[in-house]
C-alpha cells in the first residue's frame, strides 16, 4: 500500500510591526527591558520640518547592545519602532517628506492597534506636533 504525503498549502502571513501598548518597553529586537523614552531633542537654531512632529519621535533607551535603531513613533503611551531614510539618492526635502511619510504610517498603525482603554491623544494623526529643531540631518 502506498502511504500519500500530505499537501500543506503556505498562506502568506503578514506580520504587523512591533506595537508595545505602554511602559514598561522592551528592546523590540531581543526583548530585554529598556530604560526609557528620549524626546526627540530641538534645537530652534537649527530648525527641521521634523521638528514640527517632535511630540511623536522618541528614542528607545536600551542597555542591550543591540545595534537597530532606537527610533519611535510614540501616539499616547504606544509606541513603535520607526526607520527613518538616509538615501542618499534623495536631496534633503525628499529624504525629510519620506520621513514625514514613515511617521505618518508608524502613528496610524498605532491609532488602529492602541487599546480601547487608552486615554485618547491630544493630537491628529494629520497634524504635526510641537517642537522646534533636533539638529539632525535626515
């Protein structure tokens, strides 16, 4: 008698990003507690259109070691890592518009995942925040 093999169908499945729903966070890369949140630091000397969504980017202070960025998108207490554009193909206004665009999406996916028992947050998700300059290039 021959035996016959099953036929396993794979269904792509589509993996949302990290989204950590409030303290205390953890490295998204090995899941070791963090340390905190950094704001995105101004500098008014140095103005950037980014700066305008400073309430939104934090940095993930972590005693790990890991090497992927710290960067997130922060909507109330939710937080998700956020990648930034540093191609070097695009001139700076690009590289800044493509960046808006990468917070944009980080701050809808948390709108759609934050919990229904959060506080809301006190801004739009089309609007930027307040902030003044980082001193960063982008």
């Amino acid at each position: 008698m021959l035996a016959q093999k099953a036929q396993t169908t794979l269904i792509p499945v589509v993996s949302s990003p990290l989204v950590q729903a409030g303290a205390p966070y953890a490295c998204p890369a090995c899941g070791q507690p963090a340390l905190g949140l950094v704001p995105w630091p101004v500098n008014p000397a140095n103005p950037c259109k980014l700066d305008d969504w400073a309430a939104h980017i934090w940095y993930l202070r972590r005693n790990c070691g890991c090497r992927t960025g710290g960067r997130v998108a922060r909507l109330g207490d939710c937080i998700t890592p956020l990648e930034f554009s540093y191609d070097r193909s695009l001139n700076y206004e690009q590289r800044v518009q493509a960046n808006i665009t990468a917070l944009r999406d980080a701050l809808a996916l948390l709108s759609a995942v934050m919990p229904a028992n959060a506080p809301e947050p006190d801004r739009k998700l089309d609007q930027p925040g307040t902030g003044g300059s980082n001193g960063h290039s982008t």
